[in-house]
C-alpha cells in the first residue's frame, strides 16, 4: 500500500440479526470529524482519483481512502430502508455501523 493514504471499510450490520446488511442503494456523506464539510477521500490508496462524496453503498460495504492525517470522520448515512444515522468520529479501526431496524431515530447531517 502506498504511504500517505488511510483506509477505511466499513460494513453495515443488522443489530437484531447479527448479520450483514446488504444495501446497494443506501448513501454515506463522509464528512471531517466534528464538522460538517465534506472530506476528501479516494477511491484508492494511490490519491490519483477522488471518489465520489457522497457515496453509495455496494452490498452494505463504503470503502474509501482518506490522507493519512484523518484519523477518524463523520458519516452521515441514509439505507435504502430509510434509516437515517449519524455516526460520529468513527475511526479507521471500526469496520461496521450497526442498524436496529426495530427503531428509527432519525439524525442526519447535510453539508452545505
């Protein structure tokens, strides 16, 4: 992997089922840790090409590089079911954002 870049992947799951939630359709904002400005982030760990933000799931999975000064981000993500969550400074460590589709808070942050 190339030096400079940060990686994050990160998988929605299903808190009742335990299992993976497979979203094709669902979007993610990713934003600068406490802020509500987009971050810049790349489709790999070679900063040649930006990826689109915001950007859509692919069976429940966002996958995106960020320059290694990122430690952590916001993600503001609506599923396809409609579920709206804010989740805040997730850092690269955490590979998923569990959803209870038992209940609906609904948070999202649009960055203007």
């Amino acid at each position: 992997m190339a030096t400079g870049f940060r990686p994050f992947y990160i998988q929605l799951f299903n808190t009742r089922t335990r299992a993976p939630i497979d979203d094709d359709t669902g979007v993610v904002n990713v934003l600068t840790e406490n802020s509500p400005v987009e971050l810049t982030i790349y489709s790999d760990d070679h900063g040649g090409a930006t990826a689109s933000n915001p950007m859509t799931f692919t069976n429940g999975v966002i996958q995106f590089w960020t320059a290694d000064t990122v430690t952590a981000v916001d993600l503001t993500i609506l599923t396809s079911l409609s579920h709206a969550v804010f989740a805040e400074s997730v850092p690269e460590s955490q590979h998923r954002i569990d959803i209870d589709p038992d209940k609906i808070p609904q948070k999202v942050v649009i960055p203007y």
